[in-house]
C-alpha cells in the first residue's frame, strides 16, 4: 500500500469495514434479543429478569473481552480479532437454535456470543478509526457508527418477522448464518495503523505533512497517554462515570422497548418497531454529529445528547402509559437523535483526552466500569418489573441518570489527560 497523493485514502475502507461489523456486532448482541423475550420466557417459563440476565452477563464479559484485548489490538490491528470474533458469534447465534435450558441461555448468549461480538464491535473499530483519523475523527467514527442505527432499523423489524413465521429456534439459527457471511469477509480489509504503510492520518499527503498541516497528528500520537498514566488523572474517571450513565438507557431500552410496550396492549410488530423508530434519527444524525464534533467542543455536545435521551425516556413512559401513539412516536424519534451522537462523541472525547498511540489499552480499561453500570441497569429493570408488574418507575430511573450525565459533561472544565501531563512535567 505505497504513499500516494493520489490514492484513494485507505482509511475509508476500514470505516466501511466497521459500518459492517457494527451492524452485525451489536445488532445480534443488542437489537434482535428482544423480539425473542416472550417466545422463550413463555415456551421456558422463565422470569424476564432470568432471560434479560444474559445480557447484564454479556455487559461484563464485553468489558472483560475488551480489557484483555485491547493492547494487543494496539500491538496486531483488528483483523486477527475479527478474524476469531466472527466464528465466535456465528456460532454462538447458531447454537442457541438448540437450547433448552436457562444455563445454556446464558452460557451462549451472555458468554460466547458477547465475547464474539467484543472481538468484532465497538472497541476493535473505533481503537483503529482513533489512528487512520485524527482531524476527522468525529466524521469517520460516525460515519462506521452509523452500521449500528442500521442495524437498530431493520434487525428488531427482521428478527420479529422470523421469528412469528418461522418460530425462535430456526431464526436463531438463520440469523448465525447471516452474521457469519456479513462480517467475516472484513477482516480482510482492516489495517492496524497508516504508519504502517507509508501513510498518514486523515489522509494528508507527504507534502501536505512537510508544510505542517499534520501537526496535529503528530501531537496526539506522540503525548499520547499509557493506561497507567491514563488511570492516575481524574478526568479517566470523571468520562467513565458520565458516559456510564449515559449508555444505561441505550442498553435497557434495546431489551425491554417489545415486552414495556406489549405489556400495556401494543403489538409485537408495533412494539419492535418503535426501536426501528429510534435507529432511524441516530443513523441519519450521525453524519451532523460527526460534523459538530470536529469543530465545536465535543463535551458540550455529548451533554446536549445526553440530556435529548434523557427527556425522550421520560416523554416516553408516559405516552405509552397512556398510548397516546403521536406522541410515542415523537418520543422514540427524538430518542434515537440523542443516541446517535453517543458514540462518535464518546470515542472523540477519549481519543482527544488520551491520544491514539495506547488508545486500545486505555478505552479497554475504562471499559469494566461503563458496562459494569450498563449491566446493573440490565438486572435491575426487569427484577423491578417481576415485583411491581411494571416498568414505569424504573424507567423514569434511567431518565434521570442520562439527566446526571448531561450536567456531569457540561459542567466539566477539567483539561484532557494530555494537558495534565504537561502541567505535571512542569
């Protein structure tokens, strides 16, 4: 892959690459398991907690898949890890076809299905986005992020499809097919670094880099911050805590969206419909999102999303509440505009905090803690249902701590981690 001034940039191939394997990575993990909630609780007679209790597990294991492989992702690139992760999850998906007990349920779908998908997902593609961009960062991570408010618009719609005509097990298993042919041909495509092939981020050409329109890439990777000196400022925990709280929404309402809505007289095809709902303004958003991140500041803007999603929830529990179904629409619409600037905000604002060179080890780190938050939200939710009958309560819950998040980032005024680290050398 010779330097050319000419070449098509590389680094937009590996955004295509992630737009794929995003779709396919959190579309099976997050999107598809709610249209399978009340054909297997009912065939199993387990509690919502009990189904939904996978995926509070696969919370944890994605941390923990993330922590372990995110310096070598550092060290290799993605594509070994792409490679392996696409086997993983197809055949995880395939295999639950075939279950019949609880601990095979959470074994498959919050174990090994999660761990393929961590191998194949968001830490993977966004570590090597963070180095082919530096001055586009925002627009390429939104642009790969948009596979992900794809697969929220047409999997939820799909799966629930399959599984009323061709019932749970067989879906299932189409489904591990499908995963597989989608995402393992990517692997192919994903490079770990430009430097590794005579080339430079955001595409700038050897000359432009002389005249010293690169500078900035070269200042992010060179005071880029290691997990240990990452791990010793404050701000590390101040973005775990405030995007914590953040991504509890997201994931409670992928999973809880069909049997909250059901439960009070909608219908399965409506109910899966309102996530289809939510995914088509963050997939739209995303490119403005992008946009916005790379030139004003990206804290302001994430607490702006954050405070959308927030609002959205509470809007939402009480027009389903009263089905009210204008304004449950408007709700999951402006929802998902909130949910579409979490993403690429959340991996700018780390990358710019920490830089590029050790970013892998450094996001893989704060990972445990955000999804360790993400899989309380997952457990409490629906034990909160099994005792009261509802969800409402809970719900307004989750709204209020996207509220926390957004005062927490726009009353941030702490320097990023490079900053501190001059300040201290000082």
């Amino acid at each position: 892959m010779p330097s050319s001034e000419h070449r098509f940039y590389y680094g937009y191939w590996i955004v295509l690459a992630g737009f794929i394997t995003q779709f396919v990575a959190v579309g099976m993990s997050n999107y598809v398991v709610g249209s399978f909630m009340i054909p297997m609780t009912e065939e199993f007679g387990w509690t919502r907690a009990e189904f939904t209790a996978s995926r509070s597990i696969g919370q944890i294991v994605m941390a923990c898949t993330g922590f372990v492989i995110g310096s070598y992702i550092d060290r290799f690139g993605g594509r070994p890890f792409i490679l392996a992760g696409s086997v993983v999850l197809a055949t995880a998906i395939f295999s639950l076809g075939s279950i019949n007990t609880l601990s095979e349920w959470l074994i498959l779908n919050g174990l090994i299905l999660t761990a393929g998908a961590a191998m194949i997902g968001n830490l993977v593609v966004n570590v090597t986005l963070g180095k082919w961009f530096v001055e586009r960062r925002g627009r390429a991570v939104a642009l790969a992020g948009m596979g992900i408010s794809l697969a929220g618009i047409v999997l939820p719609l799909i799966a629930t499809w399959m599984v009323d005509e061709f019932g749970w097990r067989s879906s299932w298993q189409l489904l591990g097919i499908g995963a597989l042919m989608v995402s393992l041909p990517m692997a192919l495509i994903v490079r770990r670094r430009p430097e590794d092939y005579q080339l430079h981020p955001d595409g700038k050409s050897d000359k432009q880099v002389a005249a010293g329109l690169g500078a900035a890439a070269i200042a992010d990777f060179d005071k880029s911050m290691t997990r240990g000196q990452a791990m010793r400022t404050s701000s590390f925990y101040f973005l775990v805590f405030a995007f914590g709280l953040f991504q509890i929404s997201i994931t409670v309402m992928l999973t809880q969206t069909i049997p909250f809505m059901t439960d009070v007289g909608y219908s399965r095809l409506v109910a899966s419909s309102m996530i289809s709902i939510a995914s088509v303004p963050a997939f739209l958003s995303k490119p403005f999102w992008g946009e916005l991140i790379d030139r004003y500041n990206p804290r302001k803007l994430a607490a702006l999303g954050a405070a959308v999603t927030g609002v959205s929830v509470v809007f939402i529990v009480f027009s389903v509440d009263r089905q009210i179904d204008l304004l449950v629409y408007a709700g999951f619409l402006f929802m998902g505009i909130g949910w579409g600037g979490l993403l690429p905000l959340q991996e700018v604002i780390w990358a710019s905090f920490f830089g590029r060179r050790y970013l892998g080890s450094v996001r893989s780190t704060a990972m445990p803690f955000t999804f360790g938050m993400s899989a309380l939200g997952l457990v409490l939710v629906p034990y909160y249902y099994d005792l009261v009958g509802n969800y409402n309560l809970a719900l307004l819950v989750i709204a209020l701590c996207n509220i926390a998040s957004a005062i927490m980032l726009f009353s941030f005024t702490g320097n990023s981690a490079i900053t501190e680290a001059a300040e201290d050398l000082a």
